[in-house]
C-alpha cells in the first residue's frame, strides 16, 4: 500500500511541476448557420441581410483559381476596446439645433445595437479645438491654482450629449479625453492657436488639469476610461494645437502627468501618448516606450490618418513596426475624417472606401480599438471656429432637419454592430488583392468576417473554414459582415 502511495505522490508532484498546456481553441463548432450583411454601390443595400441559413459543407483543397476567404479561430490577438467616434462641440451644437425626433433618430443611428450601429468607444475635447464654435478653457488667465477651475461651458451642449449618448449605449459608453491646447497662459506663445509649447512653470498646473477635468465630469455621471497626452503634438495648426517633441512628451509623462494621475488615485485611467499620425509613430513610440519610467505610466500609442506628407499613403507597415517592438502596449486609432467638405460630395462612395480600408488594415496591425472623428456635423461641416469644415458619417441640416447619411457612416457599421467590446481579432486571410478582410470572435462565440472588395467587379469566392467552405458573392465596390 505504502508503494501505491509513493507512486501516486511522485506523479501528483510530476503533474504539478510540468508548465500549464495552452488551452486548445475550439476551431469550429459544426454546422454553423451563416448570415450575410452587405453595403454596395448602385445598389439600395445598406448593412442588408442579402444571405442567411448558408452553411459550411466539405471543400478540401481550393484550386488556385478558385478565390477564397480562409478564416482560422485557433489563432487569436488583440482584445477589442470598442468603435466608435467624437462628441465634440460641434457635433453637440448640430444636435441642440434639432428637433427632439431627429435627435432621438440620430442617438438610435448610432449608439443602439439593434436598429443602429452600436457604437461603443467616444472621445471628447479638453479646453476648445477647431469644432468649437471659440476658444475657451476651464480656468481664468493665470490661476496656476486651478481654483476656478469649471466645466459651466460644457453644460450648455457637450455634456447633456454625451450623457443622452451613454444612456442610448444602454449606459456604457468608453469615454476618452484629449485636450487640443493647454490655456494660451501656460505657453510660451501665449496663444491656444498655432502651436507654441507648455511653459515648464505651467508643467505642474497642466498636469494638474486633467484631473480636474475627469473629476468634473465624473461628477456628472459621465465615466472616463482614458486620456490622450495631447492631439497632434507636431502640427502648428491656425486652430487649437501645441508641440511636444517626442523627448517632450516622454518627460512629461513622467515628470507631471504620470505621477500626478497616480497621486490622485486614477493610475487605472489609460493614457495614451502620441495622438497623431502613422508617419512618426514608431519615433514617438521608442522614445517614450524605451523609456521604462515613462512607459510604466502608458497605455498604448494613438494614432491618426491624416498623410499630408506622404503622398496619401496611409502607411499601416508602421503600426506593425510598433506592435512588434512593444506587444505589451496597445495601439488606438484616435482620429480621422474626410476633409475639404463640400455637399456635392456627400454621396460619394471613396468616403465609406477610405473607412474600410483603414479599418481593416488598422485592425490586422494589432488596433484595439477605433475612434471616428465628429460623430455627426450640420449642413456645412461644422460648426468650426477656423473654417475647418470635414465630412462626419452623418450631416444633420440644423435649418430643415434632414438628416444624411454618407457612405461612411454604413461602412462603420460593419465593424462597430457587429465586433463587440471583448471581441478578439482572429485570421482572415484572402487570396485576391481586391477582397480585404479581418475577422474577429467575440465573446459569445460567435465569428464575425468583413469583407470588402474595392474593385468594380462582381467577385464570386469561397469562405474557407477548416476544410470546410460556403460560396458568397461579393458584389463591386461593396462590403459584408459575414456573422457565423
């Protein structure tokens, strides 16, 4: 008996020491009914249920010439924050000028799962930026104190928005902060427009300051998740804008911001550095990431797409750059849109394009998540104190109270109603340049496959899963969730 015992206790001490096996993902769950959604081009479809009940039947080998979209759940990467956009200003003056009706049409467009888009992740402004209809702050001209410290101005519009938003959400919404400019006080130009830099006698106070910012509105009953270092750090713009070099940002991080947020109890806030565009991101990353007393306080880098200096190319190989050198950080997309607004253009159909195409590169690079610029605009593109006029999803007319719906606002969709908070990016790999796709599980289980073909041909291809397939068309200029 006392042998028995031995031997039973060597191989309970054999089993305890050996590493824990990675769990198996489970790569199909047999048979799995299929539904399709697809927005198109000269076509009445948008975010339509075209296919439904389609199943995956034995397929083998594809032949080369047979186009196909494999799908692999047994490898999975970045966890999803959330989709969505921007309750800037501008956007919560347009809805203030609507009737109650267009109002309650617009938080259902898109911030209900079910009859909307579902969006899931916001980002609001600190102080005024260029959809402000001025520029104002918080704080009277040289209170280093912050005594007087106030968001008065943001109760009149931006925060009953961003309330009836989180409510249309069904009560959570992620919320992240940026701030455009710091008081024109606390810069050496002292301007909040074109540029200059944070005076270091106002390091402390700046710091300081968004914390009073998230307190405030956390006294509102408006959560905040997150904050971002500044908006465009490199941009001297005619609007609200302020340059922190790369060494700059770092050395506020952890010199000020850093050590101020974990002083005030909110080191849990996630703070993002950077908060530009993809052409100095990997630059900014190492030098702020490499720094382990600064990188302790961050995030994940945020980033634009705006390419005003590299010939329109969106150059999504850099955001790769960054997730291999620092996987322990995250990369979000902070900010985009389509700019030079004009109405002759709202119909066009590269607006929606330029959205997937982002989206889907963004999302194979190891993004987390994904923030549009102003939720929705009225009939001119803003209101914008600069003249700064941009397309948004939806242009809301505030004197008739149409409402429109651009080709962006549905490409969206497709990602954000149907990629849930949670979701983990898993393969999606095509065999065709024209069809671009990612794919995602979320935490119900279930698989979702977007699709997008920008060419101006029909494409008949095969959804190739584990040996197994269902045939899909995908119509020109077009793109489908295909939800399984």
């Amino acid at each position: 008996m006392r042998k028995y015992l031995l031997l039973f206790v060597a191989c309970a001490t054999l089993a305890a020491a050996r590493p824990p096996h990675k769990k198996k993902v489970n790569r199909i769950s047999s048979p799995r009914s299929i539904k399709v959604y697809t927005t198109a081009d000269s076509t009445s479809y948008r975010l339509s249920l075209t296919a439904e009940n389609l199943t995956l039947t034995d397929f083998g080998q594809p032949k080369e010439t047979q186009p196909c979209v494999f799908v692999d759940p047994g490898h999975s990467f970045q966890t999803m924050v959330g989709i969505g956009g921007a309750l800037t200003d501008a956007s919560a003056e347009t809805f203030a000028k609507l009737p109650k009706q267009k109002q309650d049409e617009l938080l259902q467009a898109f911030y209900s799962r079910d009859k909307g888009i579902g969006y899931s992740l916001a980002r609001t402004n600190i102080n005024s930026c260029d959809f402000s209809s001025d520029s104002y702050t918080y704080v009277a001209e040289n209170d280093l104190s912050l005594q007087t410290f106030s968001v008065d101005h943001d109760r009149k519009y931006k925060i009953p928005l961003i309330k009836k938003a989180i409510a249309a959400a069904g009560g959570k919404l992620t919320l992240f902060v940026s701030p455009w400019s710091p008081p024109a006080w606390m810069k050496d130009n002292n301007d909040m427009l074109h540029g200059g830099k944070l005076k270091p006698s106002a390091a402390e106070a700046w710091a300081n300051y968004y914390v009073k910012f998230i307190r405030a509105y956390e006294k509102e009953q408006i959560p905040v998740w997150g904050l971002s270092v500044q908006n465009e750090p490199m941009a001297v713009q005619r609007w609200e804008s302020c340059v922190f070099t790369a060494e700059d940002e770092r050395d506020f991080i952890k010199q000020h911001l850093g050590p101020v947020l974990a002083k005030n109890n909110m080191s849990s806030k996630k703070l993002i550095a950077w908060d530009h565009n993809r052409d100095l991101i990997y630059q900014r990353a190492s030098t702020i990431l490499s720094d382990k007393d600064a990188a302790k306080y961050v995030w994940g880098i945020g980033f634009h797409w705006y390419e005003p200096w590299t010939g329109g190319t969106m150059q999504f190989e850099n955001l790769k750059r960054v997730a291999e050198s620092f996987p322990g950080k995250q990369l979000i997309f902070t900010e985009g849109c389509a700019e030079s607004f004009s109405n002759e253009l709202m119909s066009a159909w590269w607006l929606g394009e330029k959205y997937g195409r982002s989206m889907i590169n963004d999302f194979n690079a190891g993004t987390a998540g994904w923030t549009d610029w102003n939720v929705f605009l009225d009939q001119t593109g803003g209101p914008n104190h600069v003249q700064n006029f941009c397309f948004a999803p939806v242009h809301a007319n505030t004197e008739t109270g149409e409402i429109y719906y651009t080709s962006s606002y549905y490409y969206i969709g497709h990602f954000s109603k149907f990629v849930r908070p949670g979701a983990k990016r898993i393969i999606s790999s095509s065999s065709r340049s024209e069809l671009l796709t990612t794919a995602f599980r979320n935490t119900d289980g279930s698989i979702v496959v977007i699709v997008m073909n920008d060419s101006g041909k029909k494409i008949p291809y095969h959804l190739w899963l584990a040996g197994k397939a269902t045939e899909i068309v995908s119509l020109p200029h077009s793109i489908a969730s295909i939800v399984m």
